[in-house]
C-alpha cells in the first residue's frame, strides 16, 4: 500500500485565528506542531494499516510548515509550490492506493470554521457544476483524475460532513467545531488519537467505494469579492466573463479544470 497524504492546517485542533496558521506570528511555532503532529497520526495510523510508503505535501501557504524532525522515516515530503495545476495535490500519480487529508477547513462562505475559505481570500465562492465546492472537492477529484480514492479527512465538523456528501465512505475526523469567531475543539491530544485510528480503520475498508464519479464534462465558476480580480482572470484562454465579479471557465477534462483555477484564482 502507497498513501498520500496532503496536510493543511486551518482545520487542525484548536486552530481559531488567522495569526496562529500565519508564519511570522507569534502563535504560529505553537500551532505548526499541532499540524505536524496530525499529520503524523495520520501517517502511522497508514503504516499500521499496511501502507509502506506515504508521501506528504506541506499544503498550506507557504508549503513549508511541517517540522520535519518529527516525520517518521517511511516518509517522504513535498514542500513549497511546483507551480503544477495539482497543487495542493502535487506529487500524486496512479501508483497510490488512497488520498487522505489533514487540517481541513470548509468552504468559503460557510460558518463551520473562523478561517473558512477556498483557495484564496479573493474568493466569495467557487462552483464545480454547479455545486459550491471546497479545496478538497478539488481535491478529491484531482485525486480520482489519476484513480485514486479519498480515504480519510481531518477538519472542522462541517467539512467532515461536506466531504461524505462528495464520498459518502470517506472516514473522517472533527477536530473542531465553529460558532462565529469561537470554536469548540478536540485537545490535541485526543486529535492525534482519533486520526491515528481514523486512518487506519479507513485505510483497512475498501477502497474502491471512496473513488467519487468525475463527470463527463464540467463548468468551473469562479466568483470573486471584487471585481478587479475578476478582469485579472479574464484573460485566461477560453475564460467568459458574465459579471463584475465573476468568471467561468468550461472544459471536457478535469486537469483544464484544474489548471484553469491556477492561473485565475
């Protein structure tokens, strides 16, 4: 068994304010190691499951977060940004056998985590089909583009909910819960518990009910807090620009999709 395993951290334990997921600040180095600390869980309870490879991407910000001193050494880690349309994702190809996530946050929009957003602050919302969508909906069908199923999710309570919509099998763990600016939290302690046995009980089903359907084709549409991030994008090749605030790109292969949303979000 090979597993990749992308790690955020707005959706780890405890996280409620912007300074604690921002380098330079104070509370960072704090929350940082609750991230590493996830992510490892994560990564033995694969090792207990059978993995014996799994590879990392450091995906947030910077792509430089995770301590590395702490990461077991079965593991292999992705830092910083490619420029690849995978992104978040980037490292992954059909030889894995399953995709899991760590610090997830939901959606931009939703009230289920402070730090709530999708991709970048410039976006209100960003629809696939139709249907609002998360990073990790990008995500998870990045993930299937190359035949691998989405295993396992740690995050607010309302992306673990939003992520079983996409693939209903999908184990997950709530780290926390959001109520305006407050969250109501796991310790970290008991977070890394869960993952470490979330993981490996995920890791240990069949894996072939966690691969989400792409579609035949797919509309993306992108809508922006203002519009001057919108004209930005709209030089894109084959992008429309149907209102001040909003783009829409339509494609037949989801790596279009994908590539689109590198270049105009």
């Amino acid at each position: 068994m090979k597993v990749f395993i992308s790690a955020d951290i707005e959706g780890t334990a405890g996280i409620t304010v912007w300074d604690e997921a921002r380098k330079g600040h104070a509370a960072y180095d704090e929350f940082r190691e609750y991230m590493t600390d996830e992510l490892v869980a994560a990564c033995e309870g694969a090792k207990a499951a059978g993995a014996k490879e799994v590879l990392v991407k450091d995906a947030h910000s910077t792509g430089r977060n995770l301590i590395l001193s702490k990461l077991p050494a079965y593991v292999t880690i992705v830092r910083d940004w490619s420029g690849h349309p995978d992104m978040m994702m980037f490292g992954i190809d059909d030889s894995f056998s399953a995709a899991l996530y760590t610090g997830y946050h939901n959606k931009a929009g939703t009230d289920t985590n402070p730090l709530a957003h999708t991709l970048t602050g410039t976006v209100s919302r960003l629809l696939i089909n139709g249907e609002v969508a998360s990073e990790y909906t990008l995500n998870a069908l990045c993930a299937a583009r190359y035949g691998v199923p989405s295993a396992f999710l740690a995050g607010d309570a309302g992306m673990c909910a939003e992520a079983k919509l996409l693939v209903p099998r999908i184990g997950t763990v709530a780290t926390s819960e959001g109520f305006g600016p407050a969250t109501r939290s796991l310790t970290p302690k008991a977070s890394v518990a869960a993952i470490r046995a979330g993981v490996e009980e995920a890791l240990s089903r069949d894996l072939k009910s966690c691969l989400p359907k792409l579609a035949d084709s797919f509309e993306l549409v992108v809508e922006y807090t203002t519009p001057i991030e919108a004209h930005r994008g709209s030089w894109y090749p084959g992008v429309e620009h149907p209102a001040p605030r909003t783009l829409r790109f339509r494609a037949k292969d989801f790596f279009e999709i994908q590539r689109a949303i590198r270049f105009i979000v």
